[in-house]
C-alpha cells in the first residue's frame, strides 16, 4: 500500500497551491456549524521575494517569519458534505516599514476565506431559477455571499445603480 502524500491529497480535494503541504492528520470530520463536516489541514509557507505592504525585496531588506495564522477556507463539497481547509498561513515581519503581512494563495482572493471553485459554482448557478438562501444552503455560505457571486459588480453601499430617467410628454 502506497503512503499518502500532499500531492494525493491536493488532487483529491482541488487544492492546486504548491506552496501548501498538509500534515499528518490531513483529514478528519468534524461538526461545524451544527453539520457534520469534512475538514482537511495544511500548511501555507514560501519565501517572499519583496514585502507586500512597502515593495522592498528581500535581497535589500530582511524579511523574517513570523508565527501563523489558522484561517478556515469553504471549499466546494464533497461526498455531499460541506468541506472546509484549516489553513496555518505564514505571516512575515519586514524590517524595512515594520510591517507584517501574511502569506497568499492563489486558492483564495485576499482578505477572503471562501475559495474561488465555490464562488465560480454560485456564480454558474446563477443563470438557473434558484433563490439565494437555496444556493447558500447548497454550498454553505451566507446568502450575501451569494449575493457578491452573483452580481459582482453591485455596489452594497449604492444600492441600485443611479440612473436619470427622461420624462417624455405624451404629446411629443
């Protein structure tokens, strides 16, 4: 019998990043938010090349790690059971701007934890008849989530877009 490696693991669970490994207890269920779900657990950790906050490289300034960070990222479902990745992401302390930042992936946008397969799956369910709460239920998001997904480029704050409406006179 062959021993599991990250490699397996990120094929079966549609993580792509290479710069994430998983430990020993990769995977395991757990109950989250009342249901019982599968949860998987990586590592996210790289050498920087500049800091993201200032643009130093790290030829010119020291760049340093800095302890972790546990962020828990929704993924796409699987065997019809909601999916998450407790992810230990790297942060880094630059001695340039004396700043911290965290470590990214491609798996997720910046400052989110949903990943982007589950935000392009509301997005395509989108074009069928389905309300937003349905959808949200299906993949374990909120339905302002859905919301985003769907219309990506609403402004919340705006509400409807401001349109000038001409008034025409019937006699014209």
């Amino acid at each position: 019998m062959s021993t599991i490696t990250s490699n397996n693991i990120a094929n079966s669970s549609g993580i792509t990043d290479e710069n994430i490994s998983f430990s020993k207890t990769w995977c395991e269920k757990q109950v989250i938010k009342g249901f019982s779900s599968i949860c998987y657990y990586g590592t996210l950790t790289y050498t920087p090349s500049r800091c993201s906050n200032c643009g130093f490289t790290s030829e010119t300034v020291k760049i340093i790690k800095y302890g972790t960070k546990l962020s828990r990222i929704t993924l796409t479902k699987s065997a019809n059971l909601p999916t998450y990745l407790f992810l230990k992401k790297q942060r880094f302390y630059c001695e340039g701007c004396h700043t911290t930042f965290t470590a990214s992936s491609s798996l997720v946008k910046r400052n989110c934890f949903i990943s982007k397969r589950v935000t392009q799956a509301i997005s395509s369910e989108g074009q069928f008849i389905s309300s937003e709460k349905d959808i949200a239920y299906r993949h374990s998001v909120s339905t302002t989530t859905v919301n985003r997904a769907i219309h990506p480029n609403s402004n919340p704050v705006m509400g409807a877009s401001r349109l000038t409406f001409q008034w025409m006179n019937s006699n014209q």
